[in-house]
C-alpha cells in the first residue's frame, strides 16, 4: 500500500516517535508498505512520522545515491526499528539534502561521516553496526525524523528566512510533488 506523504508543517513531524512494541503484528507489512510508499516517491529513506505513524521506524535503499556519489559502493536495503545512535563521528562534511515532507528544496547539511547505530530488523534482530559516507548521511536524516528534527533545522536562521514563504506554502499544501501528499487539518 502507498501512503501519502505527511507535509512540513504537520506537528507529527515535530514530535519524537513512540517504540515499536515488539509484539507489534503488522509489522512486515509496514516495512513493505514503508519501502513501497518510499519507492514511489523516488526517495532513498523514509521515517514512519512521514506517513502518519508516530514510530521509531525507519527504511532506506541507498542503491539510486550510491550510484551517482559513490558508484564501486553497493547500495543499502535496511529496516532500522527502535534504532539508537550510539555515536556521531569523522570529518563532519556539507550535502545537499532534500526531504519528501518538503518538496522541492533542498539544502546543504552538515553531518559527520561515520555513525554508529543499534537497531532491531523486520524480523527482530539486534544488529549494532558502522555505516559512513552516503548511507551514515540517510540514517542520520532518518534518525532525525523519528526525533522530531527536519533537515531544515540543521540550516542557518538566514536560510530558514530566505525559505520561510517556501515553507509556509508546503504546509498549506501548496505544492507540486510527483507523489501522493497528506495535508495537515489544523484547527
């Protein structure tokens, strides 16, 4: 099943996510349905915030990334359940990031090259594990949205403002994305 994707501006975004409880049964079909929803958009990471679910779940498929900033790398096909990061380190370096909760920007981030990550996979089991370069910058903007952080908090107050009616439109669903979008009800 393909989602709509929860658009900037929806508090679920802004809120750090619930545990999946470990007896949780739909659990495979949400990854599928994560991995599905994420494929279509032609994203290469998807927290379970961007569709609505307030959960510490997160998927990514590295494959379309790695192929252009690192081709001899294999791409990354991972579920990251209840993940924790255990360390944030290397050389700290700029990207440009982009979100499918807010299309149609995209901005140079900061992050550290290397992460060091515990997590539980679609069939429960505890992996702890290094990841850097392009798939270390996927989990940590993934990790970021179970947390409750955009990648637009990492950017200087100044480009926030310059972006600010850029923004404000996404939320008010003013915006052209190839795939399905959920708009927020505020009251």
């Amino acid at each position: 099943m393909i989602y709509p994707i929860t658009l900037y501006g929806d508090p679920i975004l802004k809120k750090p996510s619930k545990k999946v409880p470990s007896d949780q049964q739909d659990i495979l079909v949400l990854v599928a349905d994560m991995f599905e929803t994420m494929s279509h958009a032609s994203g290469v990471g998807l927290a379970a915030p961007q569709i609505g679910k307030p959960l510490r779940i997160f998927v990514m498929d590295s494959t379309p990334m790695k192929a252009s900033e690192e081709p001899s790398e294999p791409g990354l096909r991972q579920v990251f359940i209840n993940p924790e990061i255990i360390e944030e380190y290397g050389e700290k370096w700029p990207f440009e990031e982009g979100c499918l909760s807010i299309p149609g920007i995209r901005e140079d981030v900061i992050r550290s090259s290397h992460v060091k990550i515990a997590f539980f996979d679609e069939h429960w089991k505890q992996h702890t594990r290094d990841f850097d370069g392009v798939d270390a910058r996927i989990i940590q903007h993934e990790y970021d949205h179970i947390e409750g952080i955009l990648f637009t908090d990492h950017i200087s107050a100044f480009k926030r403002r310059l972006l600010k009616s850029k923004l404000t439109n996404i939320s008010k669903g003013k915006v052209d994305a190839e795939y399905r979008v959920k708009l927020t009800h505020r009251k």
